[in-house]
C-alpha cells in the first residue's frame, strides 16, 4: 500500500471548530472510501501540546507540539479565528502560528487555508501576488492589509500556483475544500462517495460563489415572501414575471412590487433575473451542456437573453465565464 498522505492541520486558542473537524471528517470517510490506494494521517499540531479550546468551547487534543512537525508534511492545512470587532468579525493573526506556517510551508507538497486562515498564510507571505478567498465578512480586511494580494470573496475555494496553495471560503466550505484536495488525491468518483456519505447535496465546485441568491440576503418579515421566493428558486422555467408573481400572491401588481422590493431590497425581476443567472452559473460550471440548453435549463429562453444577463450581472460572457471557471479549479 502506498505511503498516507500526511495532513498536519494547525490549532491554536480559539480555532474554529468546524475549520478542523469538517476537512479531518472528509479524509477519514476518504480512507474508507479507498481500499488499497494513498489514505491520509491527520494530525493536530498546535504550539503545545495537549487540550486546545475552540471557538465552540469544545477542546481538541493536539497529536504535536509545533516543533515536532518537521519537514515531512504533504498537506499543511491552517484553519481560523476571529475576534470580535466593532464593525463585524476580525481575523485574528497569531504571531506565533504565522512563523510556524511560513517556516514549515517551504517543506510541504501543498497548503491550505480554510476561511479566515488566509489571513495567515498571507501575513507568512505566501499570498503574494496570487488569488486567493476567505470568508466573506473579512475579505476587506485581507485586501487592504495584503494590497499584494487578489482578494476575490466569491469562489469558495481558490486553488493557485499550479495546485500547491488553495484558501477556502467560509465555515462549511471547509467540506468543498477538503472534497476538492480529495478528489486531487484520489479522483472524482472517491470524492462524490464521500460527498454521498456526508449527506451534502452535492460537491460544489470552486468557481461556484459563496452565496446563493436567497442566502445572500436575510430572512424577510414575511413568511409568504420567503415562500415565494423558495418557490421561484424551484420554477426558473416558468412565467415569473411580476404580474404572474402578483397572481400568485393574489395581490395586485404594484402592491405586491412595492412589499417585494420592500422586503428583499430588490426589485421582483432583478430577483428572478439573479436566481436564473446562479442556476446559469451552476451549469456552466459542472456541465458542458450547450448554451441553449443552459439558458432553457435556468428559465430564460434563449441564449441571447442569457448572454443578455450575463453581461449585464457579471460583466462576462457565459463562454469566457466557463473557461475562466475551468482555467481556476484546473491550474
């Protein structure tokens, strides 16, 4: 059997649970998932050894002190922490743990960060002049103090450097990173069983953005908005129009604009017209299905009018989106 891959993930005060446990959990289904091929050793590694407290309270018990990791390290995956700021989440960046990551990445075969992690990697200067993400409610805060890094917080990972550095987006993103490292490991079809085990809808792939277009804004004070706005997510193809959406709702039509746009903050057919664009962009980025069947598929009837919106929502074309996406998850 081939030697295991090595996984050192870091810990420290404070660290996110899930930033841990959710990429430990995917290489130890991964390991089962693969009989007889490379399987993974994961080990914690904090700047001393023994019980760490995470951000949940519950305590992990490191395998290694900082200084017993060594050279021998395949995956270096460094997970995050925040501090709460006045104007939202601050990442915290540990002196300590920042000269470890820059001292032990030069030996490893790739590095990882998950969420706020990249602010790590970054103040080790690993991020210079490279494209990478993090959670969104930080990803200003990278920019400015790294203006020598690519801040993009839309992806939910970035892979970069000819696949040796990877950052993650936020929280359960963790899970479509370590999938993605997975399926660099040991192929697709090990990744998708593991995606199968974990019970995730599916393997999200990392050009896809952090948001979906529901998500992206906050419950409204209306339950029967929320409805609605489930229930276009689920009828792209049908008429959804504001007066159809009216109907619907039996209200009429300007009544029924006005709650709208007072509850989303949009307008009901800039909010149809950005759901078709995300399923548009899902397709785009996991099919190599035509533009006419993608923009059927999405609800919009022509690949002229997709075209139409892509231009006008992404500042792209529904080709080059598909071949920047390509060229980002295969480089």
């Amino acid at each position: 059997m081939p030697l295991p891959h090595r996984v050192v993930i870091a810990v420290f005060p404070d660290v996110d649970l899930l930033d841990v446990a959710g990429p430990a959990e995917v290489f130890a289904l991964a390991n089962g998932e693969s009989p007889g091929r490379a399987r993974y050793d994961v080990r914690l590694a904090s700047p001393r050894r023994g019980e760490v407290r995470t951000s949940a309270g519950v305590r992990l018990v490191t395998d290694l002190e900082f200084d017993d990791v060594g050279a021998a390290v395949d995956t270096l995956l460094v997970p995050g922490a925040v501090d709460a700021g006045e104007l939202g989440p601050v990442a915290r960046i540990d002196p300590e743990v920042v000269a470890w990551v820059a001292a032990t990445a030069p030996h490893a075969r790739r590095v990882a960060s998950v969420c706020v992690g990249a602010h790590v990697l970054a103040a080790a200067g690993l991020l210079d002049g490279k494209t990478a993400t993090t959670h969104w409610s930080t990803a200003a805060q990278l920019a400015a103090a790294h203006p020598a890094v690519t801040v993009d917080p839309d992806p939910i990972f970035v892979r970069t450097d000819r696949g040796r550095l990877w950052t993650g987006a936020g929280i359960s993103a963790c899970l479509d990173l370590a999938l993605a490292l997975v399926a660099e490991d040991l192929g697709e079809e090990t990744a998708l069983a593991v995606a199968r085990r974990l019970v995730m809808y599916l393997k999200r792939q990392g050009g896809q953005s952090q948001f979906s277009v529901p998500l992206s804004r906050p419950a409204t004070s209306r339950r029967d908005i929320d409805e609605l706005c489930a229930w276009i997510a689920d009828h792209l193809g049908e008429d959804l129009s504001a007066a159809a959406l009216a109907a619907r709702m039996c209200l009429s039509e300007r009544h029924f604009a006005r709650i709208f746009t007072q509850e989303t903050g949009t307008g009901p057919a800039a909010y149809v017209e950005a759901a078709r664009v995300e399923a548009a962009r899902r397709l785009l980025e996991s099919t190599d299905s035509p533009l006419g069947d993608v923009a059927t598929a999405a609800g919009f009837g022509s690949a002229e009018t997709l075209h139409r919106s892509f231009r006008r929502r992404l500042a792209t074309t529904p080709a080059a989106y598909r071949r920047r996406f390509r060229r980002a998850t295969t480089t």
